[in-house]
C-alpha cells in the first residue's frame, strides 16, 4: 500500500510551537485590549486654560486604537517569525536523538547488527528508547551468531551420517560379492542417527515457536517417568538412579517436559563414572517457582567447559560414539523447553566430579492450565 506524503514531524512541531506563540501573544493582547482599554472614555477632552500644556489633548479610546492595532499587528507577525524560526531550531534539536535511532534502525535492517546508539545525556525517554534499542539488537547479533553456529553445526552433523552412507555404498557396489549383513547393519546405523537428529532438530524447533498445549502437570511424576524409562539404560552401565521430590505442580506441556527431563537423565547416564556412577534427581517446591534438579557423577569439569555445555552439538569433555551417545542437541533442548516456559536452565560443576543441572519453572496458579 503506498503512502501519501505528509508533513514531517519536525515541521509539524514547528507549526504547533509557531502557533501556541501567536495564540499566547493574542490572548495577552486581548487581556491589554479588554482591561485597559475598556476604561478609557471614547470622547476628547481639553485641557483648562490656565495649563502648562497650550494646545494638547487628552488622548481617547479611538486614539488609542489608531496607536493599538497596528502595533498588535506588527507584535503578532514579530511572533510568528519568531515563533516558527526558533520552533524549527528546538524541533531539530529535540529530535536529533530520534535521528540517530533512525540511522541505526535502518543499518540494523540492511544486516549490520553490530552498530549501537549509544546516546549520551539525561536519562529522558529517547535515552530510554536508545537504550532499549542497543539492548535489543544485542540480542539479536547474539541469537543471529547463535543460529549461524547452529546451522553450521547441524549442517556438519547431517553431512557426516550422508558421506558414511555414500562410502559404504560405494563399498557396496564396487564389492558385490562381500558379505551384506555386516553393511544393512551399518546402514541401519547410520540411518537411525540421521533420523535421531532430524527428530531433535524438529522437537528443537517446536520449542523455540512455543507451539504447545498448556496444563496442568506435575514435575516430579514426570522425572519419576523419565528414571524408569531409562532405568534399563543406568542398569546396563551399573549406573544408580535415585529420585526424591514432592508434589512440584506446573503449567506447560507434558510431552516437552517429558523430553527435558529424559534429555537430562539420559545425560546423566551416559556421562558418568562407568560401573560405580549416581544419579540423583530431585524436586522442590519453591514460593513462586518449581525446581527439577539432576546430578550425576562423573568427571571434574571446568566452569568454562559447563557454559559451553548448552550449546547445540556440545558432548562433554569428548564425543561420545556409543548406541546411546545422542546427538548432542540434548541440553540444547532442555533449554529451549526451559526458556518456552518462562523457566531457566542452570549448570554447575560438582566439586568431586560431574554436573549439577536444576530447570526452574513457574509454579502453577489454582486457575492457569487448560
């Protein structure tokens, strides 16, 4: 839809400021006109005889008038020239920081994020504004560097699995004589770790457009949930699971937090101590909020390892190749899920070894949920 060219915001206030003067400068001319005015007689009078003024008279209202009006006049025009010469200044310079907005509101849409305002003096609203903006595309240079390391990543994730089916088929069909048990089952690997990372990418996705049900659920049944499905997995690597919580009720998606809290449990699992490893997980209920703690032994980890940790295809301290390894989108999830709702995700190293994750959500009120 085309837009029709208007007057611009700088003439517009200098026309307010140009005619606020002139309706000022009338009204005080008209306060002069009814109370001053209004008492002087609209006849003549001369002066006695015997006065020291031979010849003069005293001056009437018709007088005054003659003297009055074109002198208002020339007072009115004075304002209106004033009035739209120094509106047209303060208009500039009161909207010199909106230029600057508008700048970098342009240099943000035509890619570069980097730039910032960083406008000085008192802290009015278009400083607020300023600052609101430098915060914003803050935000956005960190989400677009985020989502650029994740495309890159999930680009190489996906081409690993692509150029080991492409060898073994080449394989394959240069020596069609070898035994194929061994290459099905290879393939077959490799297949269901491509389908596994298309199936995070999409749950990834899912969480991050917050396109989800809300109810009613409760925390610790679902952690309870998540232990005994991977119950199996913990015994097989002679992993102990321990679960203890009351009652922690929520408002979101039973399904996405189910995910998180299997996502963190099997994390747990996979890194740990082997044969002698502990996973704890707990729940608790906060004033405002719900908590869902999972602790694991394992190795000592650096607090710079663990703030990489939530990055998308982060592994620990190697990567693991296993039957049960992930593709490395599983914190990365579990923060999604967290952040849709309205929850945060924290990591911290334990002081013998291992991980320390705790998700914080809102408590449920009696009326939300569905």
């Amino acid at each position: 839809m085309d837009r029709q060219p208007g007057l611009s915001v700088r003439l517009k206030l200098t026309l307010s400021y140009a005619g606020f003067l002139m309706l000022a400068g009338a009204l005080l001319l008209a306060v002069v006109w009814v109370f001053l005015l209004r008492y002087v007689p609209n006849r003549e009078f001369l002066l006695p005889p015997h006065s020291h003024i031979p010849g003069a008279n005293i001056p009437n209202r018709s007088d005054l008038q003659r003297a009055f009006l074109p002198r208002a006049a020339e007072a009115l025009a004075f304002l209106l020239v004033f009035g739209l010469v120094g509106g047209w200044i303060l208009a500039g310079r009161m909207l010199a920081p909106l230029t600057r907005i508008t700048n970098a509101t342009r240099r943000a849409a035509n890619g570069s994020l980097s730039h910032r305002i960083q406008l000085e003096g008192p802290s009015d609203e278009f400083r607020e504004l300023a600052d609101a903006f430098d915060t914003m595309l803050a935000q956005l240079e960190a989400h677009v560097e985020e989502q650029k390391r994740f495309a890159a990543n999930a680009s190489h994730e996906l081409r690993t699995p692509l150029a080991v089916t492409q060898t073994l088929l080449d394989v394959a069909r240069n020596d069609l004589n070898r035994d194929t048990g061994e290459l099905v089952d290879r393939l077959q690997a490799v297949n269901t770790r491509a389908i596994d990372l298309t199936e995070a990418l999409l749950l990834l996705s899912r969480a991050d457009q917050r396109s989800f049900t809300r109810e009613h659920v409760d925390l610790s049944l679902i952690a309870e949930e998540a232990s005994e499905t991977l119950l199996p997995l913990a015994e097989k690597r002679g992993i102990a699971i321990e679960t203890s919580g009351d009652l922690t009720p929520a408002t979101g998606s039973h399904a996405l937090l189910l995910q998180l809290a299997t996502n963190l449990v099997h994390n747990a699992i996979v890194h740990n101590l082997p044969e002698q490893g502990t996973v704890w997980v707990t729940t608790s209920v906060h004033p405002t909020t719900v908590v869902l703690t999972v602790e694991n032994t394992g190795e000592k980890l650096s607090p710079q390892l663990v703030s990489t940790l939530v990055e998308p295809f982060q592994r620990g301290t190697r990567r693991v190749r296993s039957d049960h390894a992930g593709v490395g989108l599983g914190l990365a999830i579990v923060k999604s899920i967290a952040q849709a709702h309205d929850g945060t995700l924290t990591l911290s190293p334990r002081a013998a070894g291992g991980l320390v994750v705790t998700v914080r959500l809102p408590m449920a009120s009696p009326h939300s949920g569905s």
